[in-house]
C-alpha cells in the first residue's frame, strides 16, 4: 500500500514539473520569425513548385551552348528561366546555386535536380528570390521526376542558413 502511496506521489510531483516547465517556456518562439534576433534577415523555407521557381542558368564550363540546352530543360520542367550566360568563374563540382534569403526554398527545390550534388552559396546581402545556377564541369544531366522525389525526400525540408530566421509561412 506505501508504494502505491508513493509512486502516486511521484506521479503527481512529475505531472507538476510538465506543467510548469512548459509554462515557463522561453524557447516557445525558437526557429520562428518572432523569436528572430533583431536585424537579422528572414530566409523564405517554403518549398516551391517549379513554376514559382526563377532562375538564370549559366555555364561554369568550356563547353558551349551547355547553358542553353539545361535552360531549356529546365523551362520543359516549368521553371522560369531568366537569363542565360557564361558565368566568369570556371566551375569543377557538378553545379553551384547562389542566392539570397529570398531563394532558400527554391534552391532546396533546384539542388534534387542535381541530386544533391549541387555546391549551394548563400549571399545574406542578395534581395531578389531568383537562384542562379552555375553550371561546372561534372555537370551530366538534370535528374528525373522520380529522382527529384526521392532526392527532395532524402533532403526533408528546407532550413534557413546560419544567420537568418525562418520567414512566416504565409497561409
């Protein structure tokens, strides 16, 4: 019978420590806007569809005319491709994605094309949502519907990068 008596004790003394501990708590706005420190930028994570998705392809390479036929499948895709060119910089990995907070969710969406090769480089400064994507050297192909599935799978969902806040979901 004292054990009884006890652990119902326990019980209940636990029940207390749930109850006021998630009262208390400080973290409730964590990984959201409100809980952002002052100044630093919102990061847009949601997860676009390839028609919302703006992009300029450019080659990273010394093969040419590779950026307009990957622009082009790409826009066969629904994407909408903004500009396409050689880019300065010669590339080696398979494809760089730069951007800004504005971009995030929409190069999470491009990097499955590569299959998760793709290098991304986030520029805090960038205010526009288009995702440029440079072309390099071990670049192949874009990857296929089921392949971009499974690659978005294996990649869940789209995380704000360090310094910035995820933005509000609009609804």
């Amino acid at each position: 019978m004292r054990a009884l008596v006890v652990v119902g004790l326990l019980a209940v003394v636990a029940l207390v420590f749930v109850v006021v501990a998630l009262v208390r708590d400080t973290q409730s706005k964590a990984g959201t806007a409100e809980g952002c420190p002052k100044g630093w930028p919102l990061a847009d994570v949601a997860l676009r569809e390839p028609k919302d998705v703006k992009i300029n392809v450019l080659n990273g390479t010394d093969e040419a005319g590779l950026a307009g036929s990957v622009a082009d499948d790409f826009r066969n895709r629904k994407f909408q491709v903004k500009k396409v060119a050689s880019d300065k910089k010669k590339v080696d990995d398979v494809a760089l994605l730069r951007f800004g907070p504005k971009g995030v969710g929409s190069a999470h969406l491009l990097k499955a094309y590569f299959l998760n090769e793709a290098k991304p480089v986030f520029d805090v400064n960038r205010k526009d949502d288009t995702v440029d994507v440079v072309l390099g050297n071990n670049f192949q192909q874009l990857a296929t519907t089921t392949e971009v599935n499974q690659s978005l799978g294996d990649l869940g969902s789209p995380e704000a990068p360090t310094g910035t806040c995820p933005a509000p979901v609009k609804k």
